[in-house]
C-alpha cells in the first residue's frame, strides 16, 4: 500500500467498492488546535467584559481544550466524541464560567454524528443539551428563568445544525450511490466489449482458418496431380493467413490502445465485399452478389454488423454445406440493411442446428442492433441465413 493510502485512511467505503479519502492527520491536528485556540482566547477575551462569573481557572482551561481535541477522532468515533464535547461544555457552562465561543467544537461534533448516520446519539444529545443549558444553571440556582428568546434562540441552533448535517449525509450518500452506478456501468461496457471482441476474434480466426483449412486440404490432394494449382492454393493460404493476422492484430490493439493510435487497417464493411468473395473463390466457393437499392455508406456498427454476418455464413457453406456455390443479397432499404445469404448445398447448416458459436455470434450481432435474425433450411433445398438491421435514426 502506498504512503498516500495509508494516510488518508481506510482504502474502502461502505460497500467495499469506492475510495474515499479523508483528510491528512496535520489537517485533522490544525483544525483541532484553531478551533481550542479559538474557543480559549475568545472565551479569555470575553471574560474581561463580564461580570458576576467565575474566573478562569485550569480546570476551565482544561475543558474548553478538551472538546476541540477529542474532534480527531470524530470521522472514526463520531458518538464518544460527540459525548465528549457534550460532557465538557456542559459541565464548563454548569461550572458558571465565562460566556464565549465554547460551543464550537459541540457543533461540529453534533454535525458529524449526524452526518455520520448516528441519529439516536445526536437526538439524545440535542434533547439532553436543550434542557441542560437551559435549565440547568436556573436548577443550580445561578441564573434567572430562561427567556423566550433564549428557549427559541437555542432551539433554532439545533435545528439549523441538524439539518445541515442531514443535508450533507444525504448528499454523501448520493455521490456513494453515483460512483457505484458509474463503477457498475463501466464493468457492464467493459463485459460487453469483451463479449464484442470476442465475437471478432471468432470470426476472424473461424473464417481465415476455415479457408486456410479447405485450401490446404487442395492443395494436399493436388500436390502430386498438379503442382501447379496447390502451387496457387498454397499461395491463397499465405494471403489469407497473412489477412487473418492483420484483422487480429488490430483487434487486439484496440484492447492495448497503443498510444491510443488509429486502427493500421480499414475496419470491415461491405465495402470489402469484393476481398471476401476473391477470398471464397480461391477456397472452390464461387459467390454471387446482388444488391437492391441505392448502395451507400452505412452507419459504422450496421456496415461492420452486416460484413460480419456474410463472412460467417460463407464461412458455414464452405464447411457444412456440401456445395461450391452461394448467393448473397444485400437490400438497402431506406430504413434498414438487409442480408441474405444462400447455398443449394446439404441443407442441414452447421452441426448442431446452428447452436454453435457462428450462428449464435450472428443471432447477437442482428439483435444487439435491435434487428431480425434468422438461419434455416430452405424449402427447395439449401440453407439460408437473413438478417434485417434497421437503420440509425438521424440526428
């Protein structure tokens, strides 16, 4: 633990999650000692212009030094402080010593407790105080009936102070309450970027090692037949190992935010649509594509939603579907993306029924996008996979 730490007290508050710092001890020893000088030297002053009161003696030195001293340690032991000040001054004012500023460290004690949530402990003092200074010295026979400026004088006191301590414990509990969202909210968008790059992750690797997988299974099978032709399928597997580590590097920056540096690469869209499709060609998958619409540039999440959802089907058809060829359609309505993707393939789509983590990844893409998802067999034959994203409004 660092020395900072330590000084400014306990690392936790209540609840265990959010710091909260207190002040150094020379501030806590600085207030103690303005707040007794104050009340000694105010009180001293006093005294000179008062009459018929007892002299200031050691023991009345003594108790107006005590309160101010016990308030270091109010933040940790708020109630017998608060019955320290109490005690002291009440018994300074029973002894009939001079009037003066000897009330001030009962206030601030009487504030903390309150502040503190100590609401019993500081009602009893309250209560105990207002009959205590007022009519203890007419019972000790050393003053006159109170006034009714007095009784209401002292009575608007308490009140003020109360609820300005109830106000600030109020207050403190609210920013207790807001760091808790905040820190809440910040490991709910932490969770939910590392589910989102998982997903990357998945489907970088799930489609450039599929391909790589198909591609060297070619060129395995044709490398005594035809030299040639693995000759270009080992060519097809370094370009795409080499695009597999490109996508993956820049994923996992975003995770170092190296010197918080723009991606090296473009991020995925339809717009490299064509680089997928050379891509499944040099696997055997020959893909079409048709588009509908006014083709334009779509919001980054839709554009990168949408490529992703297309790699991962072509991904499914090169190695579930039993086919070499697929469809893709891309509708671009005025209010939302549309992708369709089809093989005349098996039509049994991945293992599983699609439970697997590519059919599942595209189903949260489509629904974090608050869109439709869909991957079943078609009724002719083949297998189909459809989303529909809907647009962002405009600002």
């Amino acid at each position: 633990m660092r020395t900072d730490e330590r000084e400014w007290g306990p690392p936790w508050t209540h609840g265990g999650e959010h710091r909260h710092r207190r002040p150094p001890p020379f501030v806590r020893w600085l207030l103690a000692a303005v707040i007794a000088w104050i009340q000694v030297a105010g009180t001293t002053f006093a005294a000179e212009h008062q009459s018929g009161r007892e002299a200031l003696d050691p023991l009345a030195y003594l108790l107006l030094i005590a309160g101010p001293v016990a308030l270091l340690l109010r933040r940790r032991h708020p109630v017998p402080v608060l019955g320290v000040a109490f005690g002291t001054t009440l018994t300074y004012w029973l002894l009939g010593y001079p009037e003066g500023p000897i009330f001030i460290a009962l206030a601030i004690a009487f504030f903390t407790a309150v502040a503190k949530g100590e609401r019993r402990a500081a009602a009893a003092v309250a209560i105990a105080g207002y009959f205590g200074f007022l009519w203890g010295p007419y019972l000790l026979g050393d003053r006159d009936t109170p006034d009714p400026g007095a009784i209401l004088g002292l009575a608007a006191w308490i009140i003020a102070i109360a609820a300005g301590a109830e106000m600030a414990r109020t207050r403190r509990q609210q920013m207790i309450e807001s760091r808790q969202r905040r820190a809440e909210e910040g490991r709910r968008q932490a969770s939910e970027e590392r589910e989102r790059i998982a997903r990357e992750l998945h489907d970088v690797l799930a489609h450039n090692i599929s391909l790589i997988n198909v591609q060297a299974g070619v060129a395995l099978h044709l490398m005594d037949k035809d030299p040639e032709q693995a000759r270009t399928a080992l060519a097809a597997i370094k370009a795409e190992s080499k695009g597999a580590l490109q996508e993956v590097r820049s994923v996992l920056e975003v995770l170092r935010r190296v010197d918080e540096t723009a991606p090296r690469a473009p991020a995925p869209s339809l717009e490299r649509l064509d680089d997928l499709v050379a891509a499944m060609s040099a696997a055997g998958i020959e893909v079409e594509v048709r588009t509908q619409g006014a083709v334009r540039t779509l919001p980054a999440n839709i554009e990168l939603a949408g490529f992703r959802i297309v790699q991962e089907a072509l991904t499914n058809v090169a190695r579930h579907a039993g086919t070499d060829r697929a469809t893709v359609l891309i509708d671009y309505d005025s209010d939302a993306l549309t992708i369709q993707i089809d093989d005349d393939g098996s039509g049994t789509g991945p293992p599983g029924d699609g439970a697997g983590n590519g059919i599942a990844g595209m189903r949260e893409r489509a629904v974090a996008l608050a869109g439709q998802f869909s991957a079943a067999p078609r009724a002719d034959g083949g297998f189909r996979v459809s989303a529909r994203l809907p647009l962002e409004a405009p600002k």
